[in-house]
C-alpha cells in the first residue's frame, strides 16, 4: 500500500488492532514510506518561518517518530537537539537515519548540534527547563481533545523563559472536498474500532482544532501567534492553508503583569 516499499494492508490492519505504541513500533521500518510522514515541503516552510527567531542554542522534536522535525532543529540550533517518542521502533530509525541532520544547511566550519533520542511519554516528560525551542510535526492527532492542557503543560515546563513552541497547522478541508469526507469517515472508522476493540488506537484528524488549542496554549502560559506560511498559498476566501502556531513562554515578570492587568480589566 502506498508504495512498493510501504505497508501492506495486512500489516496495516496489524498495526490498527494494536496499541499505538505497539503500532507503531510494527510500523517503524515502513513510515517513511506512507502519507503519515510530514511532507518535506511543511518542514522546510517551518524551518524557513522559524529562523528569523534564531538561532536557538538546544531544542526539542516532541513525538519525533522516525526523526524528520530533528533534522529541522539540527538547522537551527547550535548546541544540542533531542527527538523524544514513547515508539522503540521509532526510535531505532530515527537513530540509524540521523547521520549528520542540518548539516548541509550550515556554514563552513559551523559544528552540527549533538543529536540524541529519549523514549518518554509526551504527557510526562523526562526534562527541566532545558530547551529554548520545541517543534512538533503530525502527532497531535494521538491526543485527546481533554488531554491538551497537560500535554502544553509539559512543554511549558521544559521550555526556558522566552523559550517557543512550533507547529504548523493546515487548513481544515471544506464540505465540499473530497477530502473533508474522507477524515470524516477516518475518525468514524476510528470510534467504531475504539468502542468495540481494546486497546483503543487514538488517531483522529478532527478533533485538534486550532481555536481549541490557541485557548489552551495561552491557559498554559504561552503568548500565542500565528503566521502563515506564504509557500502553501491561500485558500478562495483569501485565508492562508497553512499556518505556524508560535508559542511562547514568557518571564515571570511579563507572566505576573499580564495576569494583574486582567485582573483589572
């Protein structure tokens, strides 16, 4: 399926009856082969919004899978990127793959970061305030709409202050695409599997939606803003198909104005 060195249905189906993590650990040696993977094109628009904020000295690929949002964070970071994912198997491509990731966009004699992997859950992760950039690509699908405010929770703690977090967000399709039924009848499929077969496989692409989540970010801490990126145009009504939600923690001090000044309002 999907391509001569993609899965199979039958080992697609495996996976589906599986846990996520043990899912996707089956479906490791094969994701770069499937639409499930982020697209170059959105990493690179990501990578080009984001540097004008940089450089940034370590980062974080949050649910890293098989390491592609690494790579990103290997171009702008100058000290040290980790890809955190709770998949062994993930884990294992990820690491086999990453050669010298983000090299070929440095500057002669500019040393790549130093690139390691952590298995963690994202709702408990492993670090202090040690990053100063977070990206995450494609996973947010595997969290449940009441699970946000932990999960931003998280990445508030492990962020510096002045610290982001990026990700980037596509339009939803419209009624009318064919595209729009196709997710519709996905998440359907998914509910019926998870009301009648355990353990449950949480994968829905509706239900992170972005006004959702820019509540819960702010509730979290975070200023938010969204930037388009330019590379995927607009849609008829002139709105951008893709966004960069960019989060950021802000100091104590601006925390405790902000909060004063709503208290007053």
């Amino acid at each position: 399926m999907f391509s001569p060195e993609g899965p199979t249905l039958r080992e697609l189906a495996v996976q589906a009856l599986s846990s996520v993590e043990h899912g996707y650990d089956l479906l490791a040696p094969k994701f770069d082969h499937t639409p499930f993977r982020t697209p170059d094109a959105v990493l690179e628009s990501t990578a080009k919004a984001l540097e004008p904020f940089g450089p940034f000295e370590d980062g974080l690929d949050l649910c890293c899978g098989t390491g592609a949002g690494a790579e990103v964070l290997a171009g702008l970071c100058r000290r040290s990127v980790i890809g955190v994912d709770f998949s062994t198997g993930m884990l294992d491509v990820a690491g086999r793959r990453a050669t010298t990731p983000g090299g070929e966009g440095r500057d002669a004699g500019q040393q790549a970061p130093g690139v390691s992997w952590v298995r963690a859950d994202a709702r408990a992760l492993p670090f202090s305030a040690a990053f100063d950039l977070v990206v995450s690509f494609g996973a947010f699908g595997h969290f449940l709409p009441r699970e946000l405010p932990g999960l931003f929770a998280q990445v508030h703690s492990v962020l510096r202050p002045d610290g982001r977090f990026a990700f980037p967000v596509l339009a939803p399709p419209r009624p009318s695409s064919p595209a729009f039924w196709t997710l519709l009848g996905f998440d359907a499929v998914m509910r019926v599997r998870n009301a009648v077969w355990r353990p449950p496989f949480v994968m829905y692409y509706r239900a992170f939606r972005l006004a959702d989540v820019t509540r819960e970010l702010r509730r979290a801490g975070f200023t938010v803003e969204l930037r388009e990126l330019p590379e995927f145009g607009r849609r008829g009504d002139g709105s951008p198909r893709a966004r960069l939600v960019l989060a950021r923690k802000e100091r104590e001090g601006a925390q405790a104005r902000a909060a004063a000044g709503g208290a007053n309002a």
